[in-house]
C-alpha cells in the first residue's frame, strides 16, 4: 500500500481512539453501560435487542443507538418497546466511528439510562477496528452462518469480549454443529465467553440479561419470572 494511503488511515484511526476516549469518559462519568453489537448482516442484531429490551424493561433503563447504510426500519422496530432509540443512518459507510456516535448522542441525557445499546452496520470486518468508547464488545454468530466463519473473521472475535450465538432455534433444522462452532471460537480466541441464545423462543435470553445487569452493576429484579432477590 502507498506510504501516503497508510498515514491517511493512521490518522483517522487515532483520530476515532481519541474521541472514543473521551465517549467513554463520557459514559462513565453517566454511569452507563455501553454494548457494541457486532455482526454480519442478518445475524439478528435487531431481533435480539428487540427481547432485551422488553425483556429489560421495568428492571433497567436502557436506549438503543442504531446504525445502517439506508432506512430507519430497525429503530422504528426497537421503538416498541417504548425504549429510547436513535437512528444512525451511515450512507455508504459500512461501519460505526466514535464520531458518528457522539454525534448521536447530542443533547441526550445520558444519566437517564443504565445502558445503551449500540447496533452497529452489519459487517465483521472494519467495525472491528473503530472503538466506540463501549464498555463490552458482543459478537454475534447465527446458526445459519456457518461453523467456521470465526476463522474467516478472526479480528473481529479477537477485539469482542463476548460471542452470543443467535438463533439457537435453528440449530437443529439447519444442522448446526455446536461442537464445531465453539471450537472455531475458541481457536481465534481462547477461553471467549459464548453465550446461545434465541430471540425467537427466548432460550438463553436470561442469562444474557443477568451478563448486561452485571455490566450496569445492577441487579436485576425478576417480576415475570417470581425469581426471589434479596
Ligand atoms: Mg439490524
Ligand atoms: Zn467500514
């Protein structure tokens, strides 16, 4: 690559590491959570955050920053809910920057939330370079895709902090092999966190949530489930 094409993209770079530091002082100071959603197009990032957040709700106080090339569809969706969601509309871009984050966030009072979600452009490539001052990076493996796309992409799952396997429904009508895929993970990134869940049947999605009220350092209150808290 010519040297001048290499500088251009270090300076965007760290131009994106300096304004994700000063998000995520940002958040902290909030006191809020963030969660990056990483994954390829159809993964079901929507689906997901549209039980999290019902599944949320009444227990933490979370919102939703959503980022596509076209079309507010998936934040019109997450808005049933009744959570507060933004829409980022990207264009022709195919990821998220911190700048385009902190953009969204404009005169949003983020005291007022225990965590936000952000969903990034479905792509497991360039996301995995761009910090948007989130506290956890989840990415997300649909049963669908293909046991082995965790070595096809090992960047992305070596910058996640946690890999949710969606779609678990499916698994067996599509013949997924659970066995291959956790290895695939664990072979780009040992001892990775994995969580299955289905947005669908709701299997999984408990222990998901208990992970994100960790995360809020809050505990969650369990009405629907007569789960006894102390
Ligand atoms: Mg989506
Ligand atoms: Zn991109």
């Amino acid at each position: 690559m010519p040297a001048r094409i290499v500088e251009v993209r270090e300076g965007v770079l760290k131009k994106n590491d300096l304004l994700a530091r000063e998000l995520r002082e940002r958040f902290a100071e909030a006191g809020l959570a963030v969660v990056n959603l990483v994954s390829s197009p159809g993964s079901g990032k929507t689906a997901l955050l549209e039980r999290t957040l019902a599944g949320l709700a009444g227990r933490l106080r979370a919102g939703a920053l959503v980022g596509d090339l076209a079309t507010d569809n998936d934040a019109r969706r997450l808005a049933a809910s009744g959570a507060p969601v933004r829409q980022i509309t990207t264009g022709t871009v195919c990821h998220l920057d911190a700048e385009m984050v902190g953009r969204a966030l404009a005169g949003w009072n983020l005291t007022e939330l225990d965590l936000l979600f952000i969903e990034n452009v479905g792509n497991l490539v360039c996301p995995s370079s761009y910090d948007l001052g989130e506290t956890l990076r989840a990415v997300l493996f649909s049963v669908t895709e293909g046991e082995d796309k965790p070595l096809k992409y090992p960047t992305i799952y070596n910058s996640a902090d946690l890999a949710v396997i969606t779609k678990i429904d499916l698994a067996e009508a599509v013949g997924f092999d659970r066995a291959a895929a956790r290895e695939a993970v664990d072979r780009v990134r040992p001892g990775l966190e994995i969580l299955e869940t289905s947005a669908r049947t709701g299997e999984g999605m408990d222990a998901w949530i208990e992970r994100l009220a960790g995360l809020a350092g809050r505990e969650v209150r369990h009405p629907a489930a007569g789960r006894a808290t102390a």
